[in-house]
C-alpha cells in the first residue's frame, strides 16, 4: 500500500463566494466526511499547509496582481473579481494556503515521508491567469508547485494531468512556451473558458509541450480511458517526467451540473491508477494532486474516495 499524505485545514471553508454559488465550502465538508465515514482518512498522512511566500506565488502572478488581491481583500462582505469569481474576509488566506499546502505537498514527498498526496484545498487554481482572477480561481496552485518543484529541488520536468472538464487555460497560457513542462488536459469544447482546442500545442520552444484534447460532451469511462492510454501515457514516455501533478477536477461526472460528461466515481479511480502507473514508471510514484472542480457534492465526494483509493493501491 503507497503512503498517501493529505492537505487539509480549517481555512480553506472560509473561502466563500456567497449563497447559491456552486464552488461552496460544503464541496470539502462532504469530502472530509466521506474520508471520516470510510476510514479513509485515518490511514492517510496529515501534512500541514503553510502560506506560500510571496516569492512563489509571483514566479507565476504578476507582482501588481498580487498586490490588487491585497488592496481589495474584504474584511466584511464580498469583493467582485470577475463575473463568477469573488473574495469574502477569508479567501485570500485560502488561497496562500491552497498554494502553500502544494509546497508542503512536494516537500513531504521530496523529503520520503510520503509517496502521494492529495490536496483538499480551496479555492480551486487553474483557471487563474498571471494577471487576474478567472473562473472561481484566485492563485494557480498547480502552475506553482511546478515552479516550486523545479527552483526549490532541482527537478526539471514536470507532468501537469488536467481532467477537470473545463480547460486549465491559466495553466497552459503559463507553460505555453516552456519545454520542462508537460501540459495534458482533456475537457469540454467548446465550453467554458473557451480555450483548449487540438490546434493549440504550445508556442516557441514549447511548442508540442501542450496537449489538449477537447471533448465534445458525453464521453465516458471508456473513452476517457482510451485517450489516456493512446494519448497521454506514450507522450508521458517520451517526455520522462521527474515529477507529477494533477489538477483533480471531478466534474466530468455524469451527475454535475456544470458540465455533460459521463465518468463515474469509479472512472477516476481507473483515471488515477493510469497516472500512477506513469509516475511508477518514469519519477519513483510522485504525485501531487490539488482539488479542482466538482460540483455534484455526493459524486465529488465518492469520486475523490475512489481517486485516493488509487492512490493508496500505487
């Protein structure tokens, strides 16, 4: 059985975006109790997130970003940042930690205290571009564990899976032109945020470091599972990654409301066991893996169950 960690804390259920919003500080209330009620929890490690320095979070935002989230965090009610997105008092602790809890991910995991860890953070991250806020995403928590894993332990190449069902376009536009990174993500197009077509395969000397494959809606376990082995583990091959990270998006689930996909709970945990398999193969079993999307609570929670059970058999 692999040695999971977990990322988890208190403040992450105080990033909130205000009644009726899908992107709820209930998503990590229904997952803990999942791991609670199944003794999942228990067998897992628990590593404590800190505040990303600033320092990390501006090797991907731009500085002045960084500063207008501080200027215009809230101390009471709630600040709009885009049509969807917003900060309430808490948030932008949420976010240092969110950012910070990846760090702290990659150190256990550097540090052999862990082999895996999934990161039950919030806000979600790959949305967020360098220089604003965008779809639910403040910080890009992915895109700087990268960075952390290759300026703080020296790693050079990093595999990023995205299989939310909305494209990590904040992501990509970060690593676009970047050969150390390995950029994969399968989701819905054309659908939001419009990004992610076939045709866009990074730029310069990144060019071909970029894979999308944008689905159409209604794609199951089974198509999920061919692109995975046709597509993704033959360019993991090639690419040989030192280190993987996972943006575990769970609403290509059949049952989510923002999207038309049809995975179940059980198709990430196939999903996982594929991506460990790669990072068996090629980094010694690392991964890292940062909450996402998912919004149906009881397949959200039932999904990461099954994501973190995979994880366990690595």
């Amino acid at each position: 059985m692999g040695r999971v960690g977990i990322v988890t804390h208190p403040a992450y259920l105080e990033h909130d975006m205000g009644p009726g919003h899908p992107e709820s500080p209930e998503r990590l209330r229904v997952i803990n109790a999942q791991l609670e009620a199944t003794g999942i929890m228990a067998k897992l490690t628990r590593i404590e997130p800190r505040k990303a320095a600033t320092e990390w979070i501006t090797r991907i935002h731009d500085p002045a970003y960084v500063q207008c989230l501080e200027e215009k965090a809230p101390s009471v009610g709630y600040v709009s940042l885009d049509p969807d997105t917003s900060m309430s008092p808490g948030s932008l602790t949420a976010a240092y930690l969110a950012a910070g809890g990846a760090m702290a991910a990659v150190d256990a995991i550097m540090d052999n205290q862990v082999d895996q860890v999934f990161c039950a953070v919030r806000p979600p991250g790959h949305h967020a571009e360098a220089t604003h806020a965008k779809g639910f995403c403040l910080f890009n928590t992915v895109a700087i564990a990268a960075r952390y894993i290759q300026e703080r332990h020296g790693l050079k190449r990093i595999l990023i899976v995205d299989w939310d069902v909305h494209h990590g376009n904040g992501t990509q536009h970060v690593f676009e032109d970047d050969p150390s990174v390995l950029f994969f993500s399968t989701h819905q197009f054309p659908f939001y945020p419009g990004t992610g077509a076939f045709v866009e395969r990074g730029r310069g000397a990144g060019e071909g470091a970029t894979i999308n494959m944008p689905l159409d809606g209604g794609q199951g376990p089974d198509d999920y599972r061919a692109i995975f082995e046709q597509v993704l583990v033959p360019a993991a091959k090639a690419f040989h990654p030192e280190f993987v990270l996972i943006s575990a998006g769970f609403d290509a689930h059949q049952d989510d409301p923002l999207a038309s996909m049809a995975l179940t709970d059980e198709s990430y945990g196939e999903l996982t066991r594929l991506v460990t398999g790669i990072a068996n193969a090629h980094c010694h079993g690392r991964i890292v893996s940062c909450l996402e999307g998912g919004y149906a609570l009881r397949a959200l929670a039932g999904s990461v169950e099954q994501h973190i059970l995979a994880l366990m058999e690595a």
